[in-house]
C-alpha cells in the first residue's frame, strides 16, 4: 500500500514524498510555509 509519489516543491525545489490526492501534491508545495511563500509572489 505504497501510493505515495515524489514530487518537486515549487518554491524551494526540494523533492517532497505525497500522496496522490493530498492537498501537497495538488499544489505542489512541500510544506505550509512553501505554499505561503510561493503564494505571496
Ligand atoms: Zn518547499
């Protein structure tokens, strides 16, 4: 039951492991604080 998949963080370019339908790999943000600040551009 391994459904997570890697994915690259749009502020910070850090790989980041989420699952598919988590709310992390819609946004593609590794973290809160990523989101905020790729958001506050
Ligand atoms: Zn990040």
């Amino acid at each position: 039951m391994s459904d997570f998949e890697t994915y690259t963080c749009e502020h910070c370019g850090e790989p980041f492991r989420a699952h598919p339908s988590a709310n992390a790999a819609e946004n593609g943000y590794c973290s809160p604080a990523c989101e905020t600040a790729g958001k506050e551009l």
